[in-house]
C-alpha cells in the first residue's frame, strides 16, 4: 500500500506539473482557467490509465503506457494554445525531453537519499519548479524566439527527445536500467541541457547583434536627419545672403545718388538737381511684390518666383498666409523653398513644345492648405510610399526634408502625377 500510494503521487505531481509546465512555454488561448482545467484533466486522465498497472503491472509498463498517454493528451490539449500546430508540437516535445531529464534525475536523487520519506515525488516537485521558475525569469523571451522560428531547431528537439525516450522504451526493466546505466543517463541529462543551453546562448547573442544593428540602423537615420537639417540651414544662410546682398547694393546706390544731390545743391545747381531727382522718380524700380503677410513665406516665394521667370517659367501664385502660425514659419518656408525648387525643375526638364508654368496656392480655413502643380515628365513614378523616385546623385533630400516636416507636424502630404501633371499637396 506504501508504494501504492508513493507511485501515485509522483505520477499526480508529473502529470500536473507536465501541464504547467507545458503552458508556461506556450501560449494559452483561455488564460489561467484552462490551464487548470487542462491540468484537471490531465490528472484524471493520468490516474485512470496507470491506476491498473500501478496494482497489476511493474513500472516498466507504467512508463510505456504513461509516455503513450502523454502524447495522446496533447494532441486533445491542442485546442487550448494560441500556438500553431508546428509550434506546438515544438513546445509539446520540449515538455516531454524535460520530462524525461527530470525523471531520471529525480530516480538519479532518490538513489543517493533512499531514506527520505516520498524523495523521489519531492525531488521532482522540486526540479519541475526550478525549471518553471527558471523560463519564468530568465528564458522564456529566448525560448518564445526559438518557437517562433521552429524550422531551425525542430530537428534538433526531435533527436533529443528519440535519444532520451529510447532508455524508456527499449527496456523491459525500467528501475533496473536507472540503476544500471546511471551515469550514461546522467550524461545523457547533461547533453540535452548544453543543447538546450546553446540555443539559448546563440538566441541570447543574436539578439544582442541585432540591437545593435538595430541601433546603428537608427544612428544612420539620425545622421541623414541631420544632414537634411544641415541642407536646410545651408538653404536658409543662403537665401538670408542673397537678401542682405540686393539691401546692401541698394543702400550703396543710394548713397551715390544722395551724394551727388548734395553736391548738386552744394554748388547751387539746383535745376540739375532737380533733374537728377526726376530721372531716378521716371526710372522703373523692381517691385517688392507681396504675397501674404508672413514674412518668411513671403521672401521665399518671391525668391524662387523671380527664379522661374527668370528661366522662362510662368508662376501663377495665390497666397493668404497669416502672419503667425501653429508652427516654426522659417521650417515653414524651407518646405515651400524645396517644393517650388522641385517644381521649376520638373517644368525644366519637359519638351520645349509643352507650356512651362507653376501653380502654388496656400490658405488657411482652420488648416493650412497647400498645392503646387506643375507640368512633369512622363517617366515620373512614384515609390510604395507614395513619394517621388529621384535617381540624380544629390537629390530627394528635399522631399526628405518635405517629408520630416510633415511627420513631425502630423500633416497629411500627398504626392500625385496625373497625365503629365505633377501635384504635392498638404494638409495641416
């Protein structure tokens, strides 16, 4: 009656322990109720098949029938995973090699300690939680890996588990095979772990290269941000030059003209000073045209307008810009400064018999809108993203540029190409 009760408490503990071990490596579909109603079953199932061989049979057979059992249950317990079948059958044949390394490790123990009450249960209760707590806190991350990519390990799962069956099923003496082989069991224990500790070493090492591709990948994205940011402050240096040159040339003219004034009125010609006033009020001067009333909008449009008529490109431009807005307005200025630089050279590049011109438009109704269109050639594609392809050595930072703006302000940027017109909107 002893052993009676002994056998059937170690074969509850392997039973209920096998489930939860099994559901700590997958995933449950039902969470922590199915767990235990899976494990119910399980221990039903278990107690019910091995019942008879516990008091008519040896436990050689209570091994055969147990591991035939358990195959059998997990296919039933299937239903109950998130897992796929291959995953699953990948968890299922780890539970089992744990198993088995735990039950001869624990047959191993009770061995060296045969006068403890119950050493060969406790000593399994003990491994089994061990290695729960070890997936637990340490690997599950890297085993939930090696699940994910089960192709790559299965044959090696697969091998572990016929080499650590075998012992079980080519045995007509189970307890005398445990004792007589013992140290090869033991060795065969220690295989199964270094192999199971290489896969985690390996995933644990290519996790580590692929965080640190992972961050050199952002380090790249990061420079080419800050050369985008480098061009665009190289643009705005630029085009505050060109300003300051064109105030510094007029103030210089200026000073000529006020100097012969005064030297006119200074020697009493009067009447040629007065001449001198009346040809510089008859003389055309360029127009400051202005477009809207935010400034830098303003100095970029009228830069890059006067660029297109100067080559031949008619501009139609119609501009409500307020003054302030939600928003950096010299970033503002860039994007239109590389959408327009973009558009002149799209209409530069088109047949000489096609009409060359640029429409810009920019309002606010609650949102700024913008649009610019301008005739195209006809091999202008745009990618998956939707973005302009440009195979030129030293262009796309500026729709880089466009782009960064508009995910870092949350607008909506459409590119379009439509029988030969090229669109970019945006929507803020």
């Amino acid at each position: 009656m002893q052993d009676l009760i002994s056998n059937i408490l170690r074969g509850s503990v392997t039973a209920v322990m096998n489930v939860l071990l099994l559901f700590t490596l997958t995933k449950s579909k039902y969470g922590r109720t199915s767990t235990i109603v899976a494990a119910t079953l399980v221990f039903l199932a278990d107690i019910c098949s091995t019942m008879y061989l516990y008091l008519y049979a040896d436990l050689t057979a209570v091994s055969h029938v147990n591991l035939l059992t358990i195959i059998i249950l997990g296919i039933f317990l299937k239903p109950l995973s998130k897992t796929s079948t291959m995953q699953w059958a990948f968890n299922y044949l780890t539970t089992m090699n744990i198993m088995i390394m735990i039950v001869i490790a624990s047959f191993q123990i009770g061995m060296l300690f045969p006068f403890i009450p119950h050493i060969h249960t406790l000593s399994r209760l003990v491994l089994y939680v061990l290695v729960i707590f070890l997936f637990n806190r340490y690997l599950l991350p890297l085993y939930r890996s090696a699940a994910d990519n089960w192709p790559i390990f299965s044959v090696l799962v697969i091998c572990l588990f016929l080499i650590l069956s075998y012992p079980f099923y080519a045995t007509t003496d189970i307890v005398g095979t445990l004792q007589t082989y013992r140290w090869p069991l033991l060795l065969l224990v220690v295989l199964a772990t270094a192999a199971y500790g290489t896969i985690f070493y390996s995933l644990k090492r290519y996790s580590v290269i692929h965080a640190l591709e992972t961050e050199n990948l952002s380090m790249q994205y990061e420079k080419t941000l800050l050369s985008q940011a480098a061009s665009t402050m190289a643009q705005k240096l630029d085009l505050m030059d060109k300003v300051v040159y064109q105030n510094n040339l007029a103030s210089h003219d200026r000073r000529h003209i006020y100097g012969m004034l005064l030297q006119l009125l200074q020697q009493g010609e009067t009447q040629e000073a007065i001449g001198c006033l009346q040809v510089q009020l008859a003389t055309k001067q360029p127009a400051t045209k202005v477009y809207c009333e935010n400034t830098a909008v303003n100095a970029v449009t009228s830069y890059y307008a006067e660029m297109a008529e100067q080559q031949g490109v008619q501009t139609t431009i119609n501009l409500s810009v307020p003054a302030q807005l939600p928003f950096d307005s010299l970033e503002f200025s860039m994007v239109i400064a590389n959408l327009l630089e973009n558009a002149i050279e799209g209409t530069l590049s088109i047949q000489e018999d096609r009409k060359k011109c640029i429409s810009f438009h920019c309002f606010q109704k609650g949102r700024i809108l913008l649009e610019i269109t301008n005739p195209c050639r006809e091999n202008i594609v745009l990618d998956a993203d939707g973005l302009p392809i440009s195979n030129r050595e030293g262009h796309g930072i500026g729709t880089k540029s466009v782009v960064a703006f508009a995910a870092k302000y949350h607008a909506e940027l459409i590119y379009n190409i439509d029988q030969g017109i090229f669109t970019v909107q945006l929507f803020m």
